[in-house]
C-alpha cells in the first residue's frame, strides 16, 4: 500500500489533518485485533472465562439465581446480560448461556437448564422464551468471594454499573471446562480435565514449586472429556503437549461385542468423541455401508435414549470385531484428533501459549491475590466492628450519663462526641470496676461511627446478657483479627489455607459429585492396520456383464459366455463386454476421454435385473464412450492409444484411480479420442491404420509414462488407428478370418520397421474390420 494520506477534518475547527493512509489502516485494524483477542476469543488464565460467560454468570448471580433457587426465563436473563453488561445480540449470548449448560459439550456445566438446550445429535435449543436456567453449584464456587472485595471491579459499557474483571475461582476452571476460541492471528483450543486430578496437580505445585510438567502429568494423565471415550495417544506425545501447550490427542469411541448367543455378536458403540454429532456419525456410517467402503459391516441402528448406544451388525459372525472397528476408526469420527493450543491471556492482558505448569501458576498466583484481598477485605470489616463494640461497652459501663444525654440534652450526638468518658466507669453488678482494654491509651472521646451505634441501640438490648454477648463477640474478632495479621504477612500460611480451601473443593466436586469421577479411559493403542478390501470380501465367482449402452451388473457364478444371447437388455440395448470375475477384483473401465475409472467387483449390482448404469457409480461424461473394460492384474504394463495413432505403456498399477472422477492418463483433445487400451504380452508391437496398412516395431521403441499425449504409433495421410497387439515376433502375427478361422503370419519381415513408419498392406485375408481378434 501507497503512503497516500487522507484528509481528516478535526472536531469543532476548519483545520485539516493529514494522516498516511497506512499508518491509519494499520492503528485501526490493530485496535481491532486486540479487542477481539482481549475481549471475545481468548480465555483468561486465571478464570477460564471470555467475558461473554463471565457476564452471564454474574447477571445470573445478581438475580439472585443460586443452585437451590428458583429458575428464570433464559429470556430475561439474556436480556439483563445485554442490557447491562454485553450489548451485542441476544441470540449470541443465549447461545453461549445454553452452551455453558450442555453436559456433553462442557465437563463440568456452570448453568442448570430446564427445557431443551439441544442434545449430542447437533438438535439447537428451544427459543429462550421456552427455557429456564439457574446457576450450578460449579458457578458458584467460581464466584465465592466476589462480596468480599477479591478482584477488581470496572464500570460497564455505559457506565451505570460494575462487573467484576475476573472471578475468583476455586479451581482451575480454564482447564477443568476447557475453551475454544479464534482470534486475529491466533486461537485457542483448550481439552476438558478431571478438577480433582489439577487440584492435586496445583497441591502438588504448591509443596513443591520446582516441579516441571512432566511431574504434573502424574496427577494429570490426560485430558478428561464430557462425553468419554477413550485416549489412545502415546504417553510421549501428550507429555510433548503438556510441555509445549501445542499437541493433539488420538480421541476413540469406547465399545463393546454384545453376545447374541448362537454364536451371533453385535458391537454396541456407548461412548462417542468429544464433540462429534451422533446423528452425523450414524449417517456417514450408514453412507460407509451403502457404498460397500467397510463390506464387512451389514447395519448400524442407534438405539440412544439418555445414553448412547449404538448397534453395528457385522455381515458375517465369522468377522473379527477388532478388524471391523479399526476400519470403522480409519473412515468415520469414531476415532478423531483433538488439537491442543493453550493460548491464553496471562492476567488478562498478554495472550501466551503456555504449559501445564504455567496455567496451573496462574491459577495459583490469582488464588493467592484473591485470598490476600479477602483477608484484608475482612481485616477492614473486623477493624470496623471492633470500633462499634468499643463504643457499645463504654456506654454500657456508663449507661445512666448516656441515657442521661439521650434523653435531657437537645443534641445527644453532639453531646455524646463531647463528653469525655475516661474518668466515668460504671460499677459492674458484682460492685467490681471493670475497664475494658479497649478504652486503654485512648483520650476518652468517642467517635461518630461509634456514637452512631449506641443512638441506633434499641431498648431490650439494655441487660446483662447483651453485654456478656458483646465481650464474647469482641474477643473472638480480636483472635480472629491476629490470625489475619500472622496469614497476611507469613507466605507458608498462606499457602495452606489455599491448600485447605483446594482440598475442600476436591472434596465437594469429587467421586461424590454428579459425574465427578474420571470419564475418559487412557488406554495404549496402535495404529489401525490398513487392511486390503479384499481381504474383507467374501471371495465368490461372478460374471461381470456391461452392455452397450452402459448398464452394468454382477452375475452370481461363472456362466456360459457363448450364451450371451440368453441374457436380457433392455430395448435397443445389447450385451458388449462379458467376463468372468471375482467378487475381490477391480474392474478397470477405460473412457474416450482418456481417464481410467475403477470399480469393485463386489459393489456392482446383482443379476436379477437389468443392473446400474456405469455413470451413476463414476463420473465418466455423457459425451465420453467406454472404450474397455478389463480385470485389474496387479504389477501387468499396458498399451494405450488414441484415433491419432499416438500412443504409449503405461504399469497398469498407475491407473488405478481412488475417486469417482477417474485419473486421467491419456492426455487428447481437439476431436482426438482414446481408441484402446491392449496389454503387454509379446516384445513387438502390431499396429493396423485405417489405411489397411500394417506396421510391426520394437516394443522397447515406445516410452513407459504414468501420463501424457504419447509418441506416434505409425504415419497416416488420411484417417487414423484402427488396432493395436503385442506379439512375440518368433511366433508371429495371429487374426481371425472371416471364417472364423485363426490364420497365422510367421514372416513378418515385409511388415517390420521403425515406429512411426507408414507400415505395408495387410496380408492377404486379413479381417475387413481391420482388427486382429
């Protein structure tokens, strides 16, 4: 881009301000990437929330929605989220508010939902209007302590309101819930774990702050995800992840045989990948089936209610599960790869990819800020009541001046902030004089917060008792209050109280929390073995039949070719290619255009009716003509050649395509068009033009390509090719006569030459049709 510049008036003067155009786009545009990396994609480390959730939760929280209240409308709270503190759509933050409730997309749910939030088929939500959401005991523990001045509080996007930076978080929700996110240049995509194995992860760090990460990997196996499976990845490469913070994870669907008795089975899939859609699953299974892809597997049923069950039917009782099941790994979302990118904001600022032990330090240095913000927080509040008690006791030893005060002076406030009370205590009951420790060394006034508390008493708080109950109270804040001081200033205690609160979580979300033990089985697993098809068919004759207009099927058994004429076409239509086959080979059709396409000898339709046509099965044109058919002979080099006469070998090996649409190997064009394709069986080449001329060269003398034009074939004036065979010139050169008869010509010497020559007549008796078979 130009360093251009742009007229940029400036508001309220006629002034004009000169910018490059660059400098402009280039501010902007990073203005606008920080905003979508801070505030929308990346999650904060210490947390685990974007600010979309954290809104929802504390929306929640200030109506009042705890996990043993009543439910409300999604619809109300969605609109106090963007009323007060998201003002994007509605429809964006009920998506993220249902998200936070689904059990199979989030390990551990922060809303309680009542009403359809979707389901592990990939079904939406009802409409807010129709759900009803609370928080969850998981939320709230994210947000203990928000009262008691533990995080730093901003105003809201219109500034009428607070909302909290970050929650508290009593256990490392960036990580227990797991995130996903894309930014502007970079993205996050965190796995769900098990809270109770990254808090004794985070105990163990706290014991030992040295530790490195693959430490921690004893206490954090593996990621733990809502909906099971099974982690076949190598110990090796998910210490790497945990290392680097970059990695994937090898993710199975767990499975079982079910035993049908009678020597019959079934496999019965009960756990399915982290976010894989069941319904999307059963149909690319269903589609697995119906293109004969996994031959071996006759049916799949889903069975699913609450849970997941799955049913595969093997076709044969004779099929090993473990063959069957790791080719169904190899096509279909059974088995995937989770990637792993823990990108995140480190205090909420700097986006970092960070290992296991540096999210799991985050999370610890933020509980620490927090617990040291909560002590201090309480400090102020004993400090506080320790000052109001103070004033209470003095008016209680002094109770006749104050009731004296109250009740003849004009301004008892004013008179009770003059009065000096050092020199007046009162006889206690027992005729003892008490002095409270609390008065020691002050000047005997009292303060407005205190003269405030002793105006505000009510009259049935003038006994004995209430006083005794002030004492206690004020004993048990002042050794609540030295307990504070040794915690704030000694880190050891610190420490231990978070390893006390960590351990009670541990507890409270453990085995005996709803789907608080381990769902994820980590076990070692190899790669599937490729295995051929053909190993899985069932090895049985057939009779491949094509007719000339291309319908194609698969006769049971090897029938009588010379009976051809017994088999039915329909009108106008009449056989064209007939051989016997196998249900295990592939069949090669070779088009006019040029493209070999391959089809499976046991995916053709059967005998009993007219069959399939060919170009529903590849994607051969309408304007391109099959020019042969054949069975593929594995390591066998052919010859193939265009009506131009070029032509060249080609390992017949390189022809097989892996797609509908062919692989192209004879390159034509120009109304040029593939003639034939012959295989290699002799050391010489026959060639016949139209032209009635015959040509026999070296077969050495033509190329071996995978692709291409070719080379010429024989010299025409006029026309083209019109056959082509290998032969082994000791032996000769066979055709059939218009008898019928195989006629043999051993003296080819008159007919031998250079490729590319124009060749000599035929011999005398050879076919009018100008073919040599």
């Amino acid at each position: 881009m130009s360093d251009e510049t742009q007229d940029v008036p400036e508001s309220g003067s006629g002034e004009q301000l000169a910018e490059p155009l660059r400098r402009a786009i280039g501010e902007r545009y990073l203005t606008y990437a920080l905003s979508t990396i801070m505030h929308r994609a990346l999650p904060d480390a210490r947390d685990g929330l974007k600010p979309v959730h954290r809104r929802i939760l504390y929306a929640m929280r200030e109506l009042k929605l705890t996990g043993t209240s009543r439910f409300r409308k999604s619809s109300k709270i969605s609109g106090d989220v963007m009323g007060n503190y998201h003002p994007h759509g509605d429809a964006a933050i009920y998506d993220a508010m249902a998200r936070l409730a689904q059990d199979f997309n989030v390990r551990y749910p922060l809303v309680d939902g009542q009403g359809n939030f979707g389901n592990i088929d990939g079904d939406n939500p009802a409409a807010s209007r129709y759900t009803e959401a609370r928080l969850t005991a998981v939320a709230e523990a994210m947000m203990e302590g928000l009262t008691e001045d533990a995080v730093d509080f901003r105003d809201n996007y219109d500034g009428t309101l607070t909302e909290p930076v970050v929650l508290p978080a009593s256990f490392p929700n960036l990580l227990a819930n797991g995130s996903s996110g894309i930014a502007v240049g970079m993205a996050t995509n965190i796995a769900p774990h098990n809270i109770v194995e990254l808090v004794n992860a985070c105990l163990h760090l706290i014991k030992t702050p040295g530790a490195d990460d693959d430490t921690l990997l004893k206490y954090v196996p593996g990621p733990d995800f809502p909906t099971g499976g099974v982690l076949v990845e190598s110990p090796e490469n998910i210490a790497k992840a945990y290392r680097t913070g970059r990695g994937s994870f090898r993710l199975r669907a767990k499975w079982e045989v079910e035993d049908l008795g009678r020597g019959t089975w079934q496999i019965v899939v009960t756990e399915i990948p982290y976010q894989v859609q069941k319904s999307k699953l059963v149909e690319r299974i269903a589609e697995l089936i119906q293109t004969k892809k996994i031959p071996i597997l006759a049916d799949i049923r889903d069975e699913s209610a609450d849970d997941i069950r799955m049913v595969l039917e093997p076709r044969s009782k004779n099929v090993d599960p473990e063959l069957l099941m790791g080719m169904l790994f190899r096509n279909s979302d059974l088995e995937i790869k989770f990637s792993l990118n823990m990108n995140v904001l480190i205090d909420g600022l700097t986006p970092k990819v960070c290992s296991l032990k540096e999210v799991l330090r985050a999370f610890l240095d933020h509980r620490r800020e927090v617990l040291e913000r909560r002590s201090q927080h309480r400090l102020e509040k004993i400090d506080h009541r320790l000052e109001v008690l103070e004033g209470l006791v003095t008016a209680f030893l002094n109770l006749d001046r104050v009731i004296d005060i109250i009740r003849y002076d004009d301004d008892p406030k004013a008179a009770l902030l003059a009065e000096d009370w050092s020199k007046k205590r009162a006889r206690c009951r027992d005729e003892k004089d008490y002095v409270s420790p609390l008065s020691e060394g002050d000047d005997g006034e009292l303060t407005e917060v205190q003269v405030e508390a002793i105006l505000n008493m009510r009259l049935r708080s003038l006994r004995r008792l209430e006083e005794m109950e002030l004492l206690r109270e004020r004993d048990a804040l002042m050794e609540e209050r030295a307990g504070l001081e040794d915690l704030l200033a000694t880190p050891d205690l610190q420490w231990a109280r978070i390893a006390d609160e960590l351990k009670a979580t541990k507890k409270t979300f453990g085995k005996d929390y709803a789907r608080g033990h381990r769902l994820t089985v980590i076990e070692a697993a190899a790669e599937a073995e490729e295995v051929p098809l053909e190993a899985m068919i069932e090895r049985e004759p057939v009779t491949v039949v094509c007719s000339r207009m291309g319908w194609i099927r698969a006769m049971k058994g090897h029938i009588d070719l010379s009976a051809q004429d017994k088999l039915k076409f329909k009108d106008g239509d009449e056989g064209r290619f007939a051989f016997h086959a196998e249900t295990t080979d592939k069949l090669l059709i070779f088009g006019s255009n040029g493209r070999f396409y391959t089809l499976l000898a046991s995916n053709l339709p059967g005998g009993r009716g007219m069959g399939e046509p060919v170009r529903l099965m590849v994607d051969l044109p309408n304007e391109s003509e099959i020019v042969a058919m054949r069975i593929h002979r594995p390591g066998e080099r052919l010859i193939v050649a265009s009506t131009a006469g070029d032509g060249f070998i080609v390992p017949e090996d390189e022809v097989l395509a892996q797609t509908r649409s062919g692989k192209q190997v004879l390159n034509v064009k120009d109304g040029v068009k593939a003639l034939l394709v012959k295989p290699v069986t002799g050391d010489h080449v026959a060639v016949v033009g139209e032209n009635r001329k015959v040509l026999v060269f070296p077969l050495e003398e033509l190329p071996e390509m995978t692709r291409g034009k070719g080379v010429r074939l024989q010299k025409y004036k006029d026309g083209g090719l019109s056959d082509l065979t290998t032969l082994v010139l000791e032996m000769g050169l066979s055709w059939h006569d218009p008898a019928g008869r195989t006629r043999t010509e051993t003296e080819l010497s008159e007919w031998l030459g250079k490729r590319a020559g124009t060749g000599r007549m035929a011999p005398r008796g050879f076919p009018r049709d100008n073919t040599f078979t």
